[in-house]
C-alpha cells in the first residue's frame, strides 16, 4: 500500500482482524476531493422522485399510503437507549430494513437510477412530452413495450440485484443481475420468480460487477447500472438526508454546534453509505459526524479513503484478509474509487467489526427493540459507544464536542432486512447465541 495515510498502528489492526476505529485525517480537508458532485443535484434528485411518485404508487400496492414515496421511519427504543453502553446523548435507529418494495437502503439508490432511465427513455420517445406531464403513463402498455426492448444490467452481492430486479421488470424492462458468490440463496430465488435473469458467479463481487459491465458493452439495447461508478446511484442515496432532516425536525432534535449529530453507515462499495454522508454535510455541514462500518475482513472503504485521490484503490486481499463475512451486503474487496474520490474529505472515520460483534447487536435489536435485520445492518449498532474509547473521545475533544455530549443524537443506521426470510433470520439468532455464550 504505497502512499496511504495508514499508520504503522493502524496496519496491524487491519492485518490482525481487531476491530477498531479509524479516524479520516482528510476530514475537512477540502483540496483532497478533485471531483466534488455539484450539490444541486442533490435537490434535483428529490424533486424527480417526486414527479415518480405516482408511478411508483401505481406499480407498487404498497405504496399506496405514502402516495409512492419510499422512506423508512426514524425511531427512538427506550430499552436500547437504556441497555446498551452508549456516550451521552439518544440514539435514534433509521429502520431502512423496512423501506417498502426491496427490504433495503438499495431501494434508494437502485430504484432511482432505473426510474432516471424510465424517464429519459419515455421522454426520447414522446411517452410523455415533458416532466409536467402525466408520470402513471410510464405504466401503460406504449411504455411498456418501449421498456421491454431494453436490458438492465448489474453486479451485486444481493440486496442491490434484488432492488433492480424488482424495479426493473415492474417497469417491463428486461433485466439480468450477475450475482457475487455471497449472494443468499433466497435473494436469487426471489428474483427468478419475478422474470429476472440471475447469472451466479463463483468468486466476489468485483467480478460479477466486471461480467455485467462486459455483457452491457456488447449489447446496444443494455443499460449497465454500475455500482463501481455511480453518480446517479449516489444522488438516489443522497435524498435520505434531505428526507432525514424534516424526520429530526419532526422528532424535536435540534442539529447545530451545540447539537451534534452523528451517524453510523455500513458500508460495501461505498455508494449507499457515500450518498447519505454528502447529503447530510450539504444539510448539516461541520454538525454532521459521518462515521462508516464494515467487517474486519471486507475494509475497502477504509483502505480507499486512505489511500491517495490519484492513486489506484488497493483491495483488502493486499493485506491478506478474505474478504468473507456473514455480512454479505459489506461483503467487498475493493471500494468504489469515484465515491472515494467524491466524499475523501466528508467522512469522519472509519469503524471495524468481527462478525461476532455484530451478531451480538443483530439480537440486542431483536431482544430490546423487536427490529429483526440483516448482519449488515447490526454493525451500525456498534458506532456510538465507540466514541467514548480513547480515539473515539480524541476526534470528540479536537472537533469540541466534547461538552455538548449530552445533547447529541445518535442514528444507527439499519441498511437491510425486512425480505429475509424467517428460518434464515432464525438462524442468525441462533449464531448470535453461540456468539453471546
Ligand atoms: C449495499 C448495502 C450496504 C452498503 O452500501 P454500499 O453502497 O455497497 O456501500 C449496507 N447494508 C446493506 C444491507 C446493503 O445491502
């Protein structure tokens, strides 16, 4: 790992697989971000989603109530604030397990980037004459037909094939996902029974992004959804901050100097986890902590914001580590290098977790707060009492924070979930047993 901002110390927890917390020293730098996005996009994000509401409300009953908007509630479990060691202040979980049509965070991200699609393809093609026009005929039999004569293509490791796979042959496209070794079982199966073409892979991620990538090129009619490489993803991501911000309002949680909020991500490639950091600094700015999660075996995120904006992204087999873990949606060798790039200088710091560690929050949150979720999402779980360890408590003291403590929320970020199925989610609970013997 040449020119890298790792330290000696810093190496070892890596090499070793002890989990730690790392602390970006490009925060706030801001000449270290040569490709910042333009953050109006942000805002254009979100006002598309609305013009898509109605469509989504059609194609999807259980859209119904929230007049196809998707989003996920923000909760406040008194049990878990009161059992769990967390540093003053109240921690709140954000429930995108539950986000309606994919069960995960993906259905912001991988959903909005096939509707830009949709509404560029019915545009060019006098579905609707402009973005005034009626949206629910991007659902009627003309669009349908137009949609049916494209392929959609992505590499995932589930949850964002199961998102695109949904979405996509809801509109009528035709749709293949190149599924990563980690991929479960049910995610595929789940797919093949809604038309998707599911293409498994023996080896991880990087590779069944690579074939999709490969196939798309060769297809004139094929549009690749490249999670690798996403501005469009990562907008769709980005609109949880804004949706975030009205959620803090409503609950009475006041951000501002004297008010810090902080919040733990699980990250994979680093898309979902990229969009929300840069939405919640164009909100929040200096009062937002951002602070990313991933298994002790799948760093990338870590190693690529560490690693220089020129230089190419190290994967984590470079330190021999596997890349294996329970947690198959964090479950990357090699971190995204444009969303490195874009948010190097927003993110506060890097955490790592044992697989053990996080099936221990995985039953905390099913024992305290009745919320089931996948083992990406517990990790998230794992953030706040980070803060009063020593690193923790130094990045607190330099940013001084460290007596507004008692005011400061807290957001765990619960990225997946809702569509596991019971006897595998059983399972977990039995792990997370062994675990807490
Ligand atoms: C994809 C995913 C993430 C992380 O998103 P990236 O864009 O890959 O960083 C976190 N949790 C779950 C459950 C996911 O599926």
């Amino acid at each position: 790992m040449s020119r890298s901002y790792l330290g000696d110390d810093c190496l070892q927890y890596l090499k070793q697989r002890q989990s730690f917390l790392w602390l970006n020293p490009n925060y706030q730098n801001r000449s270290s971000a040569p490709l910042k996005p333009d953050e109006s996009r942000l805002y254009e994000a979100s006002e598309r989603l609305l013009r898509l509401a109605p469509l989504l409300k059609t194609l999807f009953s259980e859209l119904e109530s929230s007049g196809g908007i998707i989003e996920s509630t923000l909760t406040h479990i008194k049990a878990l604030n009161q059992a769990i060691d967390l540093p003053p202040g109240d921690l709140f979980l954000k429930n995108d397990h539950q986000l309606p049509v994919a069960g995960s965070i993906k259905a912001r991200g991988g959903i909005y980037e096939v509707l830009c699609f949709a509404e560029r393809l019915a545009l060019e093609n006098g579905i609707i004459e402009n973005i005034d026009d009626d949206y629910s005929k991007l659902a009627d039999s003309h669009a349908r037909e137009l949609f049916s004569r494209y392929r959609i293509v992505v590499g995932s490791t589930g949850n964002l094939g199961l998102s695109i796979g949904l979405i996509s042959s809801a509109l009528g496209f035709s749709v293949t996902v190149h599924m990563s070794v980690d991929a479960k079982e049910w995610k595929k199966q789940r797919l093949r029974e809604n038309g998707v073409n599911v293409v498994e892979h023996a080896n991880e991620y990087s590779n069944a992004v690579a074939a999709g990538r490969e196939q798309a090129s060769r297809d004139p009619f094929a549009y690749f959804i490249d999670d690798e490489n996403s501005p469009l993803l990562f907008m769709g991501y980005a609109v949880a901050a804004l949706r975030l911000k009205n959620q803090l309002d409503e609950a009475g949680r006041k951000v501002d100097e004297q008010h810090p909020l902080f919040v733990y991500l699980p990250a994979g490639v680093g898309g979902a986890p990229g969009g929300i950091t840069f939405g919640l600094k164009a909100i929040f700015g200096s009062n937002a902590h951002c602070f990313w999660a991933e298994p002790v075996e799948s760093p990338c995120c870590l190693m690529g914001l560490a690693t220089a904006a020129s230089n190419r992204l190290p994967a984590v087999s470079q330190l021999q580590l596997t890349n294996r873990t329970d947690a198959d949606g964090l479950a990357v060798g090699c971190a995204s290098h444009w969303v490195c790039n874009a948010i190097r200088d927003g993110v506060s710091g890097v955490y790592t977790a044992t697989d053990g560690e996080l099936y221990q929050k995985l039953k905390q949150l099913h024992d305290l707060a009745q919320t089931d979720v996948e083992p990406s999402a517990a990790i998230s779980l794992l953030g706040p009492k980070l803060l009063s360890s020593p690193t923790g408590v130094r990045y607190c003291d330099e940013h001084h924070l460290s007596e507004y403590m008692s005011n400061a929320t807290h957001i765990a970020w619960l990225t997946g979930g809702a569509l596991v199925p019971d006897d595998e989610y059983s399972r977990y609970l039995s792990l997370a047993e062994k675990y807490t013997k």
